[in-house]
C-alpha cells in the first residue's frame, strides 16, 4: 500500500476553484526575494513533502495524520465548500457544519512553520522531562523500572515527541474551545462576480484581524475566485459588505491574504504579479506560541511527576495543554 507523501497544507480541492481553463492555476511564489509565477495543477502546489510525519516510525503508520485525520478533515469540508459556492440555502445540518469549523481553523496551524514550531516545543518538553529524571531519577523512577537512568532511556519510545507534536496539533484543530465560537458564528456567502478583479487565495488565506472573543471579530476566507466566506457574531458583516463596491471588497481581501503569506499565493492568472511583489509577506506571521505560554509548558515538565511508563510517553502532549488552554487562533 502506497503512502502519501505530498502532505497538503493548502487542499487540493480548495484550489481547484481557481482553475484556468486548462486545468491548472497560477502559483506565485516567493524566490530570492523576487516573485516567481508558473501555471500548476492544484495537486503540484501547497504541499510539503512528509509535513505530518511521525519521525521513528514505519510506514504507514507514520503517516496515520495524514491519511486518516487530515483525510478526514478534508473530506468534510469538501461537502460544505460545495454547498457554499453553490449558494445552498438550506440549513446547515450539524455534521457539514462542524467540517467547515475544523477546516477554517486548521487553516491557521496546518502549515509547515506552525508545524514546525508545534514539533520543536514538543521536543524541548520531552528533553526537559528526560533532562529532569536524569538529575532526579534516584527520587522519580518508579518500581519496574531500570535501576539507571541510561537504561530507562534506552527503552524510552523515540518516537514520543513525534507522536505528541502530531497528538497536539489534531487537538489545536478539533479546539473544544475556539470549535465551538466559529461553530456558532452566523455564517454567509458574499457573491464578489461584479468585481474588476479577481480574489486570491494563500498559504495564509483567513483574515481574521481580531480574536474571537471580540464583538467586532469576524472571519473571511475567498472560496474562490468570485466568491467569499463570512463569518461573524451578528451578521452584520455580510449586510455591510452588500452596500460596498465589490471591487474594493476584493482589493482589501487580497491585500489580507497576500500580507500574511509566506511562501505561496494562488490566483486565476499572473495579471496581479505587481501587487503581489509589492505586498507580499509585508505582515508578520501570527505566533503559534507566545514566549510566555512556552516558558509556562517548560515550567510545567520542570515540577511534574508522571506517574506510570504510558504516561511519560504522552507527557509532552499533557504538558502543552498548559499553553493552548485560553488561547485564540
């Protein structure tokens, strides 16, 4: 059985809406510097290569995220993209809806530098706790276990901080907490076909400018090239946005994606290559982890005393529970 490789932060079929005639759309992306713009299937874009995988494990196995809850996580969004962009006004039963919750919101962590920062803070946890039980293993192994910390370490998984760093980041996107608050936003389609100009998407596509506990919060999200997600607390941010020029509309919300992108915008053509150079990558990247909440984790593992062999393999994990509670995406 074949594993996939090409991990899709940005899915395929969210960037098939931007589709040329000829099946591909337009890449640009940033190279030295400079913009670069080729014509790519939406399969041949977006991806990194094994983002997901859980180091020290064999294949398939180290690759379950991907197949199975990013797949997932994907599949049901697909269902409710389609509903969107076609303008189904039915009521939205609770499965589709909490699909498109899961996908809006791992839109914010999916990506390689969140990924990234996700894995490193789980390996500096479980390199705190092992450094911890290296000083103190005299006072905190247990019966059972090896009479020296070298053999303990010997038969630790290594696996561990993979597994907790890939636990974490499906625990980010199924968020209990935040879930729940774009759940119950009041969601609507804003149709922008009489712009002049066409709306790009990114590898940072959501603007959503303030936290969602604000009343004035709200999120967007080009769904395709004419057609715009929104959400908000009252509804009252698709009503506003009907009185305004749809090409203003579209300038702003490019000028949002293409802000916050790091590596990859995606358009219909190259006819915003100018405004994608001057603009690009001009807004820093949200923190996953605020200094704070990490030194919070490390004090955490610092005074913590797992109590059984399975839970010091899943301590990291635990332990980062202390940043990501009360946070925002």
């Amino acid at each position: 059985m074949s594993v996939p490789r090409k991990h899709h932060y940005i899915p395929v079929f969210y960037l098939k809406q931007w589709r040329g005639t000829d099946g591909r759309l337009c890449e640009y992306k940033r190279v030295a510097g400079k913009i670069v713009t080729r014509r790519t299937f939406p399969d041949g874009t977006g991806y990194q290569k094994d983002l997901y995988r859980i180091d020290g494990l064999p294949d398939p196995v180290a690759h379950v995220v991907e197949q199975k809850f990013m797949h997932m996580v994907d599949t049901g969004a697909n269902y409710a993209l389609q509903k969107l962009l076609h303008g189904d006004t039915a009521p939205w039963d609770e499965p589709v809806r909490s699909a498109w919750t899961r996908f809006v919101l791992s839109l914010r962590f999916r990506n390689p530098e969140s990924v990234a920062i996700i894995k490193s803070q789980m390996i500096t946890l479980w390199e705190t706790v092992l450094e911890n039980m290296r000083i103190n293993y005299d006072t905190v192994h247990y019966p059972g276990d090896p009479p020296t910390f070298e053999e303990f370490v010997a038969r630790t998984e290594r696996e561990a901080p993979g597994k907790a760093a890939m636990n974490l980041l499906q625990e980010i996107i199924d968020n209990p907490r935040v879930g729940p608050t774009i759940f119950e936003m009041k969601w609507s389609r804003v149709s922008l076909a009489a712009s002049h100009i066409s709306l790009l998407t990114s590898d940072r596509p959501l603007d959503m400018p303030r936290g969602l506990g604000s009343s004035e919060a709200y999120i967007a999200l080009p769904i395709g090239p004419r057609t715009l997600f929104v959400a908000d607390h009252d509804g009252t941010s698709a009503k506003r946005l009907g009185t305004l020029n749809p090409t203003s509309i579209v300038k702003n919300v490019n000028m949002a994606v293409v802000h916050q992108a790091r590596q990859f915008v995606w358009g219909l053509d190259e006819g915003q290559s100018r405004f994608v150079q001057n603009r690009m990558s001009k807004a820093p990247d949200r923190p996953v982890i605020s200094d704070e909440q990490r030194q919070a984790a490390i004090d955490a593992a610092l005074t913590a005393k797992p109590s059984t062999q399975s839970e010091r393999a899943e301590f990291a994990r635990r332990e980062a529970e202390v940043w990501q509670r009360g946070r925002g995406p």
